[in-house]
C-alpha cells in the first residue's frame, strides 16, 4: 500500500506551512512543514522559498518541530536529499530551538518510498539537538556512527530496510534512546535485515528502548524465534510487528511463548493476515493484543500470496 496522504500531525503537533501573510502568536505550536510545490509534476516552489520565510520569522527561535517535504528535483528526477541537508545544516543556527524532525514527508504522488534518495545524513543529525527524528527512504542513505545523547525517538520509514543501514543505527551512541521504528520491509526493495543483524538491537544494545517497532516485514515468521527469546522483551513495554504477513500457523509461536509478551502493555499486530479465531486465542492468552484491519491473503492460479504493507 502506497503512502498517500502527507503528515497532518507530528511530535504532538499539527503541521501547518508558515505564511509570512499570517500574524502568529506564537511558533512553538505547530510542526512546521517546509517543502518544495510542484504542480502537475513541474517544480512550482523550489524548497529554499518555503525554508527562507521561516527561518527569516521574528520569532523563529520558537520553532520546535519541523516536517521536511518533497524537495527539488524529487519529482520524476528523483533527485536525492544532499542539497536539502546542506540548507538545513546552514539553518540550523537560526533553528538551534528544534528537537523534532520528520525528513522526507513524501508521497506516491512524488515518488515511491523505495525511490527517496538520500546520500550521508549525520551532518544533519550533527547540526541539531534532536530528540525525535524520522526519516523516509533510504536509498543511498548513510549515517556513521554518530554520539547522538539527546535522542529519544528513531524511525526509519522503508519498502526495505538494509542490513548495513541497522548495523549503522546500532553504532550510533544514543543512551537515552528510548523508542526505535524499524519498517524493515521486502527483499526486492533491499530489505534484508536478518535476525543477526538485529541482535544488538534485540539483546539491549540501547538500554532505555521501551518501545520497539520491526514492523513491515516481509516472511516476519523467520525474525519470531530470535524476538520472542530476546533479552529486550524483559524491559519492553510496547512491540510492534505490524504490517507484516503473519499468518496462523505462524502465530502459534506467540501462544507458545505467551509469559513474556504478557508483560508488555501493547503488542501490535495489526494489518498482518490473523483470523478472527487466532486474534480471539491470542486475547484468551493474556497478550495486551491491537490486532486492527487484518488483511485476507491473494490467492491467484493456486498461489497464495501475502505481502508487507509497503514495498515499493
């Protein structure tokens, strides 16, 4: 399923576009989107032009949160990020209040999520204090290993996750982490992430994590053994294996290793391929269970298909 519709909320804030035109009371309330206009297609607004009235506003050192749009030359060129970064790195001194950043708020309209290109973005994780950050896409994207102490929040939005962008995200030193979003994906979009690669994740290699999301996975039933035995479950409050492609037979893993996922305050399994009677024995069982709009596998000249939620 395509993304479709733009960010309406972020961090707790409503986006909104700031308007020089508009007398605003106060900045701090809104997460504000900055982002490049195209219309049919042809760049109408390029990015500094929403970025500059911003960062020139009289009370700019309000701002809080931001949400980074579609920038130039995404649309059909599929130009990659490396520009919009370097603007946001010289901003920074003038935006130095932001703790929250949503970097590629872009939709299938102006590309598919596995065609966003980014190129290195630990300059941009390096000119910010950030406490919460998402990013969409990951081609060509790297990170380094970055001494990130302020972030609590991390999601990486993807049709496929490589194993080499989590061996980065584990390097990263971020102590006071405490909510990590992974959609991991499908194998023809580079989502390759094997239960190796998550195993830093998966025996605590970030201390203060209470949240963990290895959501839109493709064959999901192959990472369950190595989640449901993780050290991590002993400190989780919420995990998230939502939009993947669970089925039953598959499921049957979770009623055998019931005892830990009982202390968890949430486990979501929504948008997976459950029936009613295994989402009824898996509440019977005691899990603290979201089970939402669970989808019905494809069948076609006798095959039988099911997929993540988002790939291409």
């Amino acid at each position: 399923m395509a993304i479709s519709q733009y960010l309406k909320t972020f961090a707790g804030r409503p986006v909104a576009r700031y308007e020089i035109s508009k007398r605003y009371s106060t900045l701090a309330n809104k997460a504000w989107r900055v982002a490049a206009e195209y219309h049919y297609g042809e760049l109408e607004t390029p990015f500094i032009e929403s970025l500059t009235p911003l960062i020139a506003a009289p009370k700019v050192s309000e701002v809080s949160t931001l949400v980074v749009g579609p920038w130039d030359g995404i649309v059909y060129d599929s130009a990659s990020s490396a520009e919009t970064i370097e603007l946001l790195v010289a901003a920074a001194p003038k935006l130095a209040s932001v703790k929250a950043m949503f970097f590629g708020d872009i939709v299938y309209r102006d590309t598919e999520i596995s065609w966003i290109q980014h190129r290195d973005i630990s300059p941009l994780l390096s000119a910010y204090q950030l406490e919460e950050f998402a990013l969409r896409g990951v081609g060509g994207l790297q990170i380094g290993q970055l001494k990130l102490p302020h972030m609590k929040r991390l999601t990486f939005q993807a049709g496929g996750l490589p194993s080499e962008i989590i061996r980065q995200i584990v390097a990263c030193e971020m102590p006071n982490l405490e909510s990590l979003d992974l959609w991991l994906g499908v194998e023809q979009y580079w989502g390759n992430a094997t239960a190796d690669d998550l195993a830093p994740i998966l025996d605590g290699c970030f201390p203060k994590v209470k949240r963990l999301a290895l959501c839109n996975k493709e064959k999901l039933y192959e990472l369950l053994p190595a989640i449901l035995t993780a050290p991590i479950l002993k400190k989780l409050q919420r995990l998230d294996l939502s939009m993947s492609t669970l089925i039953d037979e598959e499921a049957e893993l979770l009623l055998s290793h019931a005892k830990p996922l009982k202390k968890l305050k949430e486990l979501d399994l929504s948008q997976n391929f459950l029936s009613a009677d295994m989402v009824e024995q898996l509440k019977n069982a005691g899990l603290p269970l979201i089970a939402n709009d669970q989808r019905q596998v494809e069948v076609y000249d006798d095959e039988v298909y099911r997929y993540a939620v988002t790939g291409e």
